[in-house]
C-alpha cells in the first residue's frame, strides 16, 4: 500500500528537487549529505541525474546507523 501512495505522488525518476521533497530536506541540504555519496545509485538522462525511491531509501536505510 505505501509503495502505491509514493508511486502516486512522485514519477520512477526523480529530479534533485523531487528526491529532496521525497526526503523531506532542502535541495542544498541534499546535495551536500546525500547527492555527494558516491554511494548513491543514479541514472543519467543527458547530462542530468535521477534518483529513484528505491535507491534513495536504500541509501539512506544503509547510512542511518
């Protein structure tokens, strides 16, 4: 059920802006903790990251100890 409300409110790529919104932090704040991992799965549209809900729950499932 939780996974049908997200895939709702946000596409399966998420812009910066999104990721952070998922995230509930400002976009300054997730680049400079998040998006600064190397850890951090990403995909490349051109020249422009996407993240998706899955790899940003990971991420931050793995981090938060």
């Amino acid at each position: 059920m939780h996974n049908k409300l997200i895939q709702m409110e946000y596409p399966y790529l998420l812009t910066r802006e999104q990721a952070a919104s998922f995230l509930g932090v400002d976009p300054k704040s997730f680049d400079k903790y998040v998006r600064s991992q190397d850890a951090l799965k990403r995909f490349m549209i051109g020249r422009q990251e996407r993240y998706t809900v899955e790899a940003l729950t990971q991420f931050i499932t793995q981090h938060s100890i």
